[in-house]
C-alpha cells in the first residue's frame, strides 16, 4: 500500500461529521419550530423560576410550640390575676347544662346531651400531653378502693408438708420481700431429713395475686382480673361549661437550619386560614389578605379568608383566638351529633380531634426574591377520632385513687412550610437545563418535516444529501416537488435547485 492510499485511508476513518444546516422555507414548520421554543422558554423561566422559584434553596422549617388555654375575662385580662373578672355565661342559659332546666329534663332530649354543669379553671380543664393539649367539655369521674391491702398481701405461697397430706399455704413471714422467690416440694421423710423434689419459682407483686396449688399437679400462677383489683363507687358525670369560650393561646417560633434563617414572631399578626362562608361574611376580625397591620386590613365578604388573631392584655408575644374561632374553621359544632359510627351523642360529649397546622413561607408569587417570613393557621377535624384522656391520682396512697375520663376538645399542632434563600447555582442550573431543552424543538420539528407532512420526502433527502436515491424515490420526490410548485413555486425552486445535484429532475 502507497503512503497517499494509506494516509486517504486513515483520512477517511478519522474524519468529523458535522450536520447539515438548511433553511425550509415552509409556513406549517415554523410556526411549530417557534411554538415550541415559546412554550420552552416560558416553562424554563417564568414557571420553574419565577412561580416555582426554581433558583432559590428551599427547606421546610422546624420549630418548638407553647400551647395553653384561658378562661374568657371581661377586661382580657390573666385569670389568676386577683382583680380579674370572668366573662362567663351561666349554666341556666346553656342547652346542655341540667341547670337550664330547673332539673327537669324534657322528655324528647337525649339523656347523654344534659349532665349537671361544673365551672372549672385552665388547670383542671385542661391537660397537656406529649404532642397535643386537651380542653374538656366533659368530664366523668369515680373513686377506687382496693379489695386488698398490697402492703400486707403480697401473695400466697404453698409448701409439702411431710407431716400432712397434700400442699399447705406457707406464711407471708416466709418471704424476705417483693421479687423472685423460691419454692421447695417435699415428700417422704426419715427421721433425719427431707428430700426436695422439685424447685417452683414464681414473681410476687403488688396486685393481690394468689398461687393456687393441686394435690395432683405443680403449683400455677393465676393472676386476678383488673377490675377485680379494685371497688369503684361515687361515680359522677358533669359537662365543663363555655368550653368554646376558652381562649386558645400559642406561642411558636421556627428555624431553617441550612440556611441560617431563624424568626420567633412575637411582633405579628396570627391568622387561621378558614373556608367557612358563615365565618368569612360575619367574623368581626375577618381579613381578605394577612395584612401586618391592622389598618390594612380589608373584611372579606366571602371564603375562603384569613381570621386575625385578637389583641390581649395579659401577652403581647403571643397569638390568641377564642377555641369558636377553631371550631368554625373546622366546621365543628360542639352540640351536633358526632356522626363517628361507635358513639352516640354530641362533639361535646364524646370530644373531638382538631389538626392545627402553621404554615411558614418567604417565597413571593410572580417574584425572584424572598420577603420576611409571615405564618398562618390551617384547622381541620378529623371526624372519625374522638378527644379523650384520663388520669388518675391517689386521695389515700395506696389503697384509694380518683380516676378522670375526660372528653374534649384535642389540638395537635403541625408546623411545616416553604422558606427560601436565593441561590446563584440553582439559576444557572435551571438556566442551563432550559437551553438544553431548545434541542428539542429542532428534533421534534425535523421529525415532523421527514416523516408526517405530504413532502417528507423531499424534506428528508433535503436534511441528507449524501443518501442514495433509486428510481422510485426519484419518481415519489418528483411527484412531490410538482405539487409544491403549484402551492409554493419560491420553495419548490429552492428544493428543486438543490435535488437537481442528487440527480432528481422536476418533470
């Protein structure tokens, strides 16, 4: 082989291949071509930047919450304070207190919706629990006795006795105290000693538990049941009046760890986000917006809104609502039936479960940048719960105790949200991913113009001059091309001229 064959040779196999760039001048595919670069470039940066901020770093928020309840006061001030006056309405004028009914119930009234009315402060209506706080609106309480002493009855123990026949109780002397204990059988004796048999180990306890033995087996362990631990007497029901005048308290404070953004807001307005259409038309502190300012606010005249939080002498650094504000967003009433298939009664006597989410967010629609962090509340009730607790303490250690059942009013409290930071390399990310998606265009509009118009042909020999051409694809581009001339004789010219050098003539 000659040096020029071999350098030809090692020309042709290294050789770069470019495409082809031709003009088509056809209405139908450019109005596609720039179709769909508009609709890129608004995709790529009005929505995925401008309203999903796409360029900023987002991270849901943690936070801490302090929750409590008060009694309504007159004056709104603090309920322990000494020369504070509650605002309380009286059980004659409450439907499901028996004092409106000069203790005569009317014949068509549900026995479980009437019950005698006991006022009680926040501290015994209320109970604080690990991930939610419970307001009472009833309450059932009752006084236990033990049927036994734990103090002197640990238990019973058995022993063979070689003198007798069969198993004898032992004493509790025999015991050295609460915990394992050892058990000996005996039987047959000498003069000398006994012969163990067999060992029993058993656990004593505090629960008056009792070991029964047989003459025809070992010894077995049989625990009482749990009623039959103690006697209960006095049990008493009454409902907790003006639980939806309570007002709700919450203090809360949120952090966005990764991007060092922090804030307690103890100097803005709280809002509940509601959908109620009676609440929004008629709440007196209703806003169309969550505006920081009370002279910004604007009443809204229909759902959904926001309800302001009220303003308190007794905290500045917290948001306060009534627990009717709750209610209504929730669309609860206290005295319509549960509706929940295991229970029969009202939401004020067997409780609901309301889910309080806050929302954080700094992120401004239509904006590139973030704004302060404003919140707000969203509550719903999950239907099908109930919200109830019960607690119990000793009046006379260890032989009574007085046990609570209350149904009420349950609150779990959710924090979440949006907060953002702007960020140069998530722009220039969603930048770059947009132009490469102009790729697109030029694919899908070359496909279309090869393989679905009338004169795919002539397009597709027009974007690969080098393919080889029989006699019937001359035939079908010559076709093609006369049609052309007739609809477009400036294009077919174009197209014509440029065939000719693939060898196809225009009849």
């Amino acid at each position: 082989m000659s040096w020029r064959s071999f350098k030809d040779a090692v020309t042709s196999s290294l050789g770069y291949t470019t495409p082809l760039f031709i003009e088509l001048t056809d209405l139908r595919l450019g109005i596609l071509y720039y179709v769909i670069i508009l609709s890129i470039i608004l995709y790529a940066c009005f929505y995925n930047i401008i309203i999903l901020h796409g360029h900023m770093n987002i991270e849901n928020p943690v936070g801490i919450v302090s929750v409590t309840f008060r009694l309504p006061s007159k004056d709104e001030c603090q309920e322990f304070a000494p020369d504070c006056q509650l605002d309380l309405w009286p059980g004659e004028a409450l439907p499901y207190c028996l004092a409106a009914y000069k203790d005569k119930v009317p014949r068509n009234t549900a026995a479980k919706s009437i019950a005698t009315c006991i006022p009680m402060d926040s501290l015994d209506a209320v109970e604080n629990q690990d991930t939610s706080i419970l307001l009472g609106t009833y309450m059932e309480w009752f006084t236990q006795v033990r049927k036994c002493d734990p103090m002197h009855a640990v238990g019973e123990m058995v022993y063979a006795d070689y003198n007798k026949t069969g198993l004898q109780p032992a004493t509790l002397s025999s015991l050295s105290g609460a915990g394992e204990a050892t058990l000996e059988w005996y039987h047959g004796h000498t003069e000398d000693k006994i012969h163990p048999v067999e060992e029993l180990t058993f656990s004593t306890d505090y629960h008056c538990s009792r070991v029964w033995a047989t003459e025809t087996g070992p010894a077995k362990y049989h625990p009482l049941r749990v009623q039959d631990l103690h006697r209960t007497i006095r049990p008493t029901q009454v409902f907790i009046p003006n639980a939806e005048r309570f007002m709700f308290v919450i203090d809360h404070s949120m952090s966005a760890p990764g991007l060092g953004i922090s804030s307690n807001f103890k100097n803005l307005f709280g809002y509940i986000y509601s959908h109620n259409e009676e609440q929004c038309r008629t709440h007196p502190r209703r806003s169309t917006t969550k505006a920081e300012r009370l002279e910004d606010v604007v009443p809204s005249t229909s759902a959904p809104c926001y309800i302001r939080s009220k303003l308190v002498k007794f905290t500045t650094d917290a948001d306060v609502f009534d627990v009717s504000d709750l209610l209504e967003a929730a669309g609860i009433d206290l005295d319509h039936p549960h509706g929940a298939s295991y229970v029969d009664g009202s939401f004020r006597r067997h409780g609901v479960f309301l889910v309080m989410n806050i929302w954080y967010s700094n992120l401004q629609p239509y904006k590139m940048f973030a704004k302060d962090i404003t919140y707000h509340y969203e509550v719903y009730a999950l239907r099908e719960s109930r919200g109830e607790t019960e607690r119990s303490y000793y009046v006379n250690y260890p032989t009574s105790r007085v046990v609570e059942q209350i149904q009420g009013i349950k609150i779990l409290i959710n924090q979440d949200g949006a907060i953002g930071a702007f960020s140069w390399t998530r722009l220039l990310i969603n930048f770059a991913s947009g132009l490469t998606m102009l790729a697109v265009a030029t694919f899908v509009v070359d496909n279309i113009g090869m393989y679905c118009l009338p004169e795919r042909h002539v397009f597709a020999h027009l974007k690969y001059p080098n393919r080889h051409l029989d006699e019937d694809e001359k035939e079908i581009l010559t076709a093609e091309l006369a049609t052309m001339m007739q609809e477009d004789p400036t294009a077919a010219k174009a197209a014509a001229s440029e065939l000719r050098m693939l060898g196809v003539n225009r009849a």
